[in-house]
C-alpha cells in the first residue's frame, strides 16, 4: 500500500538486513494451503455408523465431494475450507482418500487450528458467504502474501510500525515512500474536554468524541492484516485503534462515551486508588502512576493499559477516543512495577513520535467512518510542549575519519531517510525529526550514512588515525588460562555479574568489604554485584544436575567486586577471579564400574598444573584462616611467598546444603594479583640420554610438619644429580612413635654428560638424610 515498487520479501529481507535492520523469518502465508479450496456443504445426514461423525456433500462449483466430518458447528449452505486429497496442511497433516467406519471421504473439512490460524479451534472454518466457490483459499482470505518479521532494537521506536519500516524499505532502495508527513494540528476546543495536570508526563494529549457507532464484524481487509502482524482481531470498534497502532506506530485507546463520568483529566495517581484493568485484574496505583481518569476515578493507566469501567463493548454507541504522547520514563517506570507489558506500553517505552498524536486519530475517525458508521462531534488537542527538531552538522571529513572512506554523495542518503539538510562548504547541517529519538550526534549520522551506503561495501583498513593494534597482554595470560583449565578437563561458563543480597551473607565475611547495591536492579535475585563466584557456579551446578547430569567440572574466570575502602578515587573495587566447581560424580565409571565424587586433591592438583604452566611457581598451602564458607580440616589457604591469592577445598556442610549441592569442591584464585606479581622463567632442558636412579627414602617426623616442607627442605641441596622428588606414602600406626608419621618419598638421581655410580647416588642421598635430621628432627626409618 505504501511502497512504489513491489520487490519480494527476500530482497526485502536482504536489503533491510544489510542496513542493521535484522529480519528474523521470512514465511510465505500460504504455504501449506495450495490444495484448500472454499466448498459449500450442500447437504449434510448422520454417519450411518458413528454417532459423532457427519457425512457432507459438497461442492467447489466444479466438482462435488463426500467427506466424513468429525465437527458439529456447520450447516447446509455455510462456506468452508476444503482440503483436496494430496494437500499438506500447516500442521504437517496429509490428506489423502481413505474410508471412515465404511464410509468414503474425500478430503477433510479444515480447522483454523489445522490451517495454522490458532492455536485451538472448536469446530471448522466457516467463511463469509461472499467467497467465491472454487478459489483458493490463500487467496479468498487475502493470505497468497509474505510476512517478514523484524527484531526491533530498542533505540529504533520508530520502526515499531509499518510505516515507519515502510521508510527503512524505500531508503534501502533508493525510492519515495508514499507515506503521510504527519505533524497535522487539531481543534483546541471540541464537544468534549480533557485537562492535562501532568504536562511533564503527557506533554501532547488529543481526545476526539465519535458517535453514531455500530458494533459489527471487522473488515475482513483489516482483520486478515492485523491477524498477520499477530493481533487478535476482537469487534471494529476495538480492531480501529489496534490498526492505526500497527499502521502508525502510535498507540490509541477508546473510552465508552456513555460511561465516562464528567471531563477526562491526565493526572498522577491517589494515594490508595486502584483500577479494575482490561485483564480483569485489580491493580493498586502509586503517586508516581500517570493516570487517565474521569470525574470518578482512573480509567486507564496511562500508555500501559485501560480500565474496565470505561471499556468499549458491543453496545457502545459513542467512544472518546485518546491519541497522546507519553514521557517513557514514566510507562517504563508504571508498566515495570505492576508487571505489565503491553503493545501500547512495549511502544511508548521507545519512543512514539509527537507529531503523530492528531495525524494517527484522524487516521481512526477515517477508519471508523469506514467500518462502524461512526461520525466525529468534535475534538481537542492539547500541546504543552513543543517538539523543536534539532540540528545536526555533519561534516564530510569525519565521515572519512572514521569510515576510512570518503562518500561524496552522503547527503543523498540522508535524504532517503527523510532527513532535511542544508548544504554547508564542509558537510550538512541535518534537521532531525521528532520520529527519530536515536540520532543526537553527528556520530549518529556518520552510522546511517554508512548503513545505507553498504557496510559491505566500506573495505577493511585501519583508519590512519590510529595505532596498529597491539595484543593485550592481560587477555593474552586470560586466554592461557582459559585454554589450561578446558585442558584439565573443566567446563566453562559465563554468569551475570549480577548475585543475591544473600549469597554473601550465607558465604560469609567477604575482603572486598560490603557488597554494592544496584540502583536499578533487573530481577529480585540480581540486586547487588557479586563478591563471589561460587554462588554463580553452585546455580550452573544445580541446572545441570536437574538435567540429569550426575557430575560437573566448572569454572569461570570474571570479577567480583566491593565498596572501596575511601582510600581509593574511585567508589568500587574490582577483582578478576578464578573460580572452579567440582560436583557430583565427576569420574565416571568407566570400563572398570567405579565412579567417585571429588576431593581437596583433586582442586589441588589442577592448581598445581595451572602454577607450573603459567610459571607462578611454588604454592604454599596453609590450613590457617579458611574461610567459613569452605570445610575446616579439608580446605587450604593458598599463599604465593608472604601473599594470600586464593583457597580450595570441600564446601562446608551448611553451604552444601543451603544450595543443594551435594559435595562439592571449589578453588579460588586472584588472577589479578597473580598477573600483577608476574611469572618466573620457564627453563626447559633436554632429558638425559643417560639412565636415571630412583631411590625410595622414609622418614620419620612430626605429624604438624608438612610435606611440602620437607620437599623444600630437599630440593636445597640443591645438587645437580637430584632431578624430583615425591611423596609416594604416608604411615601412621605400629612402628612409629604417637604424634609423628612416616613419609616415603621417590628421589630421581640423573645427569646428562654420563651414567651415575653408586657412590655418587649415595653420597647425594646421606646429605639429605643429614639435612632433614638437622632442620627438620626427622629420622631415617629402617
């Protein structure tokens, strides 16, 4: 109706596509219909041998058929759809001849569930006695068209309405839109007054009195077009103001004249008012509410939804009809807090263009003129505000700047928009109308200009302006560790920075100090920022295991975050973690049938790959101030020399059971502080082509002595033939004295220039033994 060409929908969704307007499905409306025809049934009698089966003649006016028919809502004379044998209705069904309890059909009777047009249906399609016998059904019902469906950003407002994607389509091809210019002002004065109270909430407010109205079907023109935008066609009366939204973008609503008490005022809500919205729900109003209401309370909230008690019905003789421009924040803010998202409040929201208030109800009395008979009394329009279109200088050396391309012709593109602009010696001076909210800089123009140009066909270069990009060294060292964790066998995952108040208070005393609150939370649960990375691991836990998965081995690498300690510039703290979850049976059982859940080892084990690939060297792991949230006797504190960087461990009983967990294994580490620190030098060394010796040693030392201290303890020999050492073995019982234990450990003797002696081996392995006598107090175990 608006486009003076006619491409098809796939140039259509091409061309949009290319120009940052994204086209999510292209669906021809008739597809499954080439075999259904519109049949009259000429006769109908009982199945001879089925109670709730009736046996139909009908005819397409060419040829006649015998169908047997399941439903009850038909009668001689009623047009229907008919399906032929061969079709493949929407919803998969093949129709083909068959025999019913013994009786011939020749097709099938079509449902609107069937044919695709709801979900549900009670009974067959009748159609409207004006149909021609023998069409098509696509075409009797104006369907033998395409419906391209658009994901609408929400900076673009605009194009939350035919016309205004009639406008994206005509630019993308370089045509004129035949569209209306709006900006059309009404009668101050009509039969019937509206006062604005809050100018700030609805700075543009027009009412119109139409009557003489008759409720009766809709056009079937209007009713096929808002059943294909998605649109409940419900009487004409209403169907008018949904078009003119659809059509327009701009949201209208329909008051009952007749029960309307005294004049319409805009106004906030009443402490204690409440209204009986059109869902049938009581809602209590707030002071911050805009509401439009009469002499006896509110009959709509304002841009959201209307009231029951001034709803239109099929009674309804004569509606005041409201077309205004609503402050976003304000729908945004009501339609949050009571839960509500409408059509109405979805466009508002973004933005609906002021001067379209008097145009788009012009558009309605035209329309119910039309279709209900309806004839205008009168009308008013109220313009608090004026809406100045600002100006914007484009000049064409930024357009080069930042496109590395120099478009001669960018006013030309512009224009297509409907932009007005004035040549200036170094670019455009760009009007911006009031429909197009999202374009308040020059940099926004630089971006149409680009888009309708084609990003296709700008060519990639650095802009001269700028530096060869450089790796980030911080992303880089991210990447290693994000690429050694998938290496050990962990799942990544990616949660929103966002946690409940209470996640913090159940782990306990956090050292980024108290949580940060968000001013605007998006959900209950998402309120503060977090301090941790285990509730959002502990939640990607509990999803897989209520997805039967028996065990999981998780990790995330992002910030948690605090409030600064007042020292700082800045009011936040930020931390890039580590954070890693075992859970659950996260060995399988294999070939052998045994499964197992994690323990401290297994967390301890992967730290120790990630130490020794990253080069942070040597851990110390220290069973002193563990964290409330992890298990006392089975978790550790992780120190780099003097600093703390992180802990590992089993979860607390009381954590796994307030989330549900089972036994669970978590690490925490501050990459931060471990990037900050740097890395030492990884030294590789060719293995020796000589043979190496092992040598087993036990020793006997106090039990709160560490292993890790006599590992370290041996290793400050520091003589070249010793290559490892490690723990194989640890006794406590018979043998050996209360209060200590015995460790075993496997020491690998080598050297690369010649094949050791005995004598070598020896003397390398009684220093040691000596060594840990005099440190340590330890024994040699016989």
């Amino acid at each position: 109706s608006f486009l003076p060409i006619q491409p098809t929908a796939d140039e259509i969704a091409e061309k949009l596509t290319f120009t940052g307007l994204e086209v999510s499905s292209v669906k021809n409306m008739a597809a499954g219909m080439e075999k259904v025809v519109v049949a009259k049934i000429e006769k109908t009698r009982p199945h001879p041998n089925a109670d709730r089966l009736t046996l139909c003649e009908v005819t397409s006016g060419i040829e006649k058929f015998n169908i047997v028919c399941g439903a009850h809502n038909m009668k001689e004379g009623d047009h229907v759809a008919l399906a032929l044998p061969g079709a493949t209705l929407p919803n998969g069904m093949s129709i083909k001849k068959s025999k019913i309890r013994g009786e011939p059909s020749e097709g099938m009777l079509c449902s609107e569930s069937e044919l695709g047009f709801s979900e549900t249906s009670e009974g067959i399609l009748i159609l409207l006695a004006e149909t021609k016998l023998g069409d098509k059904l696509a075409d009797a019902l104006g369907r033998n068209d395409w419906l391209l469906e658009f994901e609408i950003t929400p900076n673009r407002g605009d194009c939350l309405s035919v016309i205004g994607l009639v406008r994206e389509i005509t630019a993308a091809f370089g045509v004129a839109a035949k569209v209306p210019t709006g900006e059309a002002e009404g009668p101050t004065e009509g039969a019937f007054r509206a006062v604005v109270h809050d100018t700030a909430g609805s700075p543009r407010y027009a009412l119109r009195q139409i009557d003489s109205l008759a409720a009766k079907p809709t056009p079937s023109w209007m009713k096929q077009r808002l059943e294909a935008a998605g649109v409940r066609s419900i009487n004409n009366l209403v169907d008018v103001t949904n078009y003119v939204m659809i059509e327009w973008g701009q949201p209208l609503h329909a008051f009952d004249r007749d029960k309307v008490v005294e004049s319409i005022q805009v106004r906030r809500a009443k402490d204690g008012e409440t209204i009986d919205c059109l869902d049938g729900v009581e809602r209590q109003l707030m002071p911050e509410d805009l509401v439009i209401a009469d002499g006896k309370g509110p009959v709509a909230i304002a841009g959201v939804m209307g009231g029951q008690r001034a709803a239109v019905s099929e009674k309804t003789k004569a509606i005041l009809l409201e077309s205004a421009h609503f402050d976003p924040k304000s729908v945004r803010r009501t339609a949050r807090r009571l839960g509500l998202h409408t059509e109405s409040s979805h466009r508002f929201e973004r933005w609906v263009d002021p001067a379209n208030v008097w145009s788009a109800s012009q558009r309605a009395v035209d329309l119910y003129a039309e279709a209900a008979g309806g004839k205008e009394i009168g009308g008013m329009e109220c313009r608090i505000r004026p809406f100045a279109h600002r100006k914007i200088h484009l000049r064409q050396g930024l357009i080069q700047r930042i496109l590395g391309e120099g478009i001669k012709n960018a006013g030309e593109y512009l224009a297509r928009l409907g932009l007005p602009l004035e040549k200036k010696e170094d670019g455009w001076m760009v009007e911006i109308p009031s429909r197009r909210s999202d374009l308040e800089r020059e940099i926004d123009l630089v971006e149409e200009v680009a888009r309708l140009y084609g990003y296709d066909r700008i060519p990639s270069k650095i802009p001269p302006l700028m530096k060869e990009p450089q790796i980030d060294g911080l992303f880089d060292r991210v990447s290693t560790v994000r690429n050694l964790c998938r290496g050990a066998g962990l799942v990544e995952i990616r949660g929103y920075s966002f946690g409940k108040a209470g996640d913090q208070e159940q782990l306990g005393h956090s050292h980024l100090g108290k949580a940060i609150r968000l001013a605007n939370p998006i959900a209950s649960d998402q309120e503060v920022m977090r301090q941790s990375l285990l509730p959002t691991l502990l939640s990607a836990w509990n999803v897989n295991r209520t997805r039967q998965v028996e065990g999981a081995r998780l990790f995330e690498i992002g910030s948690v975050f605090g409030e600064s300690d007042g020292a700082a510039r800045t009011p936040a703290r930020e931390e890039l973690h580590l954070g890693i979850l075992m859970a659950g049976k996260t060995f399988g059982r294999g070939w052998h049938g045994k499964s197992r859940t994690p323990d401290f080892y297994d967390a301890k084990g992967i730290v120790e790959v990630l130490s020794a690939e990253m080069g942070w060297g040597a851990f110390a792991w220290k069973q002193e101030e563990v964290p409330s949230y992890l298990h006392p006797g089975r978790a550790s504190v992780i120190y780099r020399g003097a600093e703390k960087i992180g802990e590992a461990g089993l979860l607390h009983p009381r954590i796994e059971r307030s989330y549900e967990s089972g036994r669970a294994v978590f690490v925490d580490l501050h990459l931060g502080s471990l990037f900050v620190a740097g890395q030492k030098t990884v030294r590789i060394k060719t293995l020796s082509a000589y043979p190496h010796v092992r040598r087993d040693i036990a020793i006997v030392v106090k039990s709160d002595i560490p292993s890790e201290t006599i590992e370290a303890e041996i290793l400050k020999v520091r003589d070249p033939l010793l290559q490892s050492v490690e723990l194989f073995d640890v006794y406590e019982g018979k043998g050996v004295p209360s209060g200590q234990q015995s460790n075993a450990y496997s020491l690998v003797f080598a050297s690369p220039e010649r094949t050791l002696t005995e004598v070598e081996v020896d003397a390398v392995l009684t220093n040691i033994v000596v060594t840990l006598e005099s440190k340590l107090g330890a024994k040699l175990r016989t």
